[in-house]
C-alpha cells in the first residue's frame, strides 16, 4: 500500500523564486541609488549661484578644451597661457553674439514697433469684419480690460523690475564665478580629476578614472556635435529669412543658433520667435512658410542630424533626448532643460563604458582595448575580466 506524502518540515519547500529575489536585489540597489541621486540633486539646487555657473563651465570646457589643447601642443604655448587665451576665444565668441543681437534688435526696433501697431490694427479691423463680427464696443471692452489688468498689478509690475535688478547683480556675480571656473578646468583639470580619484578606493580607481574619461570624451563629442547641429539650423533660417526679407534675419539666425544647444526645445521656442516677427512684417504666409521650415528643422535633427552627427559618441534615442529634455524643463527650467541631454549622454556612456575594455594610449586618451571588437564580443566582455585588464592603473591623471 501507498503511504501518503508526509509534508515538508517547516522552513523547506518554500524557498522565494530566484526571479523574485533577483528583482528585489536590484530594487533596493535602485532605491538607494535613486534616493542619494535625489538628495544629491536637492542639494545642489539649493546653491544654484554655485552649480549653474559651474555646471556651464563644464559644458564649456568641453567645447573649448581642443583649443587650449591645440595652443598648447601644436604652438607650444604656456599652459596656463592656453588656457587663458581659449578662455579668451569662448568669451569673445559669446560677446560677440550678444552685441550683435542687442545692436540689430535696437537699430530695428522702431520699425518693428510700427508692424506692429499696423497687425493689432489689422486683427482689430479683421475682428470687426470677419468672421467672428465682433462689434467695436466689444473690441474697446477688451482694450479696456487690458488696460485695468495692466493698472491692478502695476505694484507686481514694479517689485518684478526691482527683483531683477536683483537677478542681475547674481548674475553678475554667477558671471564672474563661470569665468573662473572654466579658466582653472582648463588649466587644471587634470589636477581636479586626479584629486576626485584619490578619493576613491584604490581597487576601483582605476576603472572609475577610465570610465569618467570615456564618459567626459563622449560629452565633449555632444558638445561638438550640437554645435554642428546649430550652425546648420542658424544657417538655413538666415537663408530662408533673406529670401523673405525679414528684418533682424541675422539676429534671430543667431539666436536659432544659441536656442539650438537645448535640442528640440529650443529650435522650438527660438522658431517661434522667428514666426511672429515674419508674422508682423509680411503676414501670414510668410509666417506659414517659416513654421513649416522650422517644424521641418525638427523633423531632420531628431531623425537624420542626430543619429549621423553623435551616432559614434552619444549614441542616445532622439525619444530619449525628447524626454530629457522636457524632464529637465520641469524640474530646473531653462537650466533644467540645458543640462539634461548633455547629462543623460554622460551618464549613457558611463554606464556603456563599465562594460567595455577600455585602456590609455600614450596620448592619455581613453580608447578601446581592441581597436575593432565586434559587438557580440562587447557584450560578452565580463565585468570581472575588464577590471582585470587594468589592475595596477591607478597611477595620477595623464594629460587629455
């Protein structure tokens, strides 16, 4: 006769699935990692005097880090001489940039004034007569509550001047503090990132120092690449503008080229710009022209410029570089927005670059251990076996 199953002592037989454990491991590890990211984030918003002077200098000086480089190498100029004299160059450039929009919006704004008296009057004149009817005492209604929603928050209208004169003395001060932080990452970056380093424990500086390399080589390839990316989109607006005789076609280029360092959003929001003036001085066709144009400047950076430009150095989805950029929009705004792509390209290849066999040429420059892996074989890289290849590499900084 069959004895029936006795059931399992207590404790036994109801061991956790290995997926689940899994999937709890990895979500505190996550947890932890989002929480000190969180604080961290907090943390420097609190001190934005600090970190968004800062944190543009950094942009900077992977913008202007070839130069001093070039000067250094290539003319034997003084390091510290280089250095300032790059510092110099990105100065002048956006120097240059600003006088130049505030001297074509000032030498144009009369006229503009005039376009647009004659566009309110002829959207009043189309109120009237349209096909909306409105009556003219509805239209001076609405003039009239204009001019009492201007008189009741007159006083905001004033503590809003005085609050920036106040943004413009910590401007002023933010300013100052960005010069000197791009001029010594220039000159001592390499000190900074070494002094970063020893800070870490030894068993894992070393990978760590090839890792932020390949990862601060990436975001110096970004920067690069969108200034690629803006000098196109400015190029074809000033073409387009000439062609239809907008006035400030120049300025607004220029602007198109600035706003264009915060992909999508800012070709956006400059594009718009560009269509009410074109709006105000032709009408709406040539409006009409200009959006279209604009809406297909987009189109052709996320889809083509993109993926062509930064396809071997950032290598992030345009959806993900859309979503970067309207998180960073509403957690920082127009910082927020600056700051998020070139972040999120960071830290994509930070996290590619751990899993990669990666070494220092006699250059100092971070290239592959292998010069054409093939993909299966990346991936196949273990961490254990990467770490390996660099033991003992934990020497000070080279030179980049």
């Amino acid at each position: 006769m069959q004895l029936p199953d006795t059931p399992p002592p207590a404790g036994q037989g109801r061991t956790v699935p290995i997926v689940i454990r899994e999937a709890a491991q990895w979500s505190w590890r996550l947890l932890l990692i989002g929480a000190v990211g969180y604080l961290l984030v907090r943390g420097l918003a609190m001190v934005p005097m600090v970190t968004i002077p800062f944190v543009v200098a950094l942009l900077l000086t992977a913008v202007l880090g070839p130069v001093q480089r070039w000067l250094r190498d290539r003319l034997r100029v003084p390091h510290s001489l280089a250095a300032f004299l790059a510092l110099l160059v990105g100065v002048g450039f956006l120097g240059l940039i600003g006088w130049f929009v505030g001297t074509q919006v000032s030498t144009n704004a009369p006229k503009m004034g005039e376009q647009l008296m004659a566009t309110v009057e002829y959207l009043a004149t189309w109120l009237r007569h349209g096909p909306l009817q409105i009556s003219d005492e509805q239209v001076n209604q609405y003039g009239v509550e204009l001019q009492t929603a201007i008189a009741a928050n007159q006083e905001r209208l004033v503590s809003g001047a005085l609050s920036t004169l106040s943004a413009l003395s910590h401007l002023l001060a933010g300013g100052l503090l960005l010069l000197l932080a791009t001029f010594f990452l220039l000159r001592d970056g390499d000190l900074i990132w070494g002094w970063a380093m020893s800070l870490l424990p030894v068993a894992s500086r070393a990978r760590i120092d090839l890792v932020g390399r390949f990862g601060w080589r990436t975001l110096g390839g970004f920067m690069r690449g969108q200034t690629i990316i803006a000098f196109l989109h400015a190029s074809t607006v000033f073409v387009l503008l000439v062609v239809l005789n907008v006035p400030m076609a120049a300025a607004l280029s220029v602007l198109i080229f600035v706003g264009s360092y915060i992909p999508i959003l800012g070709m956006t929001v400059t594009g718009t710009l560009c269509i009410i003036v074109s709006l105000i001085e032709h009408g709406p066709a040539a409006a009409i022209v200009v959006a279209i144009t604009i809406v297909v400047l987009i189109q052709l950076e996320a889809h083509l410029l993109q993926p062509f430009i930064m396809a071997r150095t950032v290598e992030v989805h345009p959806l993900g570089v859309a979503m970067a950029v309207l998180a960073g929009t509403t957690l920082g705004g127009i910082a927020g927005a600056l700051f998020a792509v070139p972040t999120v390209a960071f830290l994509n290849a930070t996290i590619r670059a751990a899993h990669m066999p990666l070494r220092l040429d006699d250059t100092g420059h971070v290239v592959l251990d292998d010069p054409e892996p093939e993909p299966d074989e990346l991936e196949e890289q273990s961490e254990e076996s990467a770490s390996g290849a660099f033991r003992g590499r934990a020497g000070a900084p080279r030179p980049t």
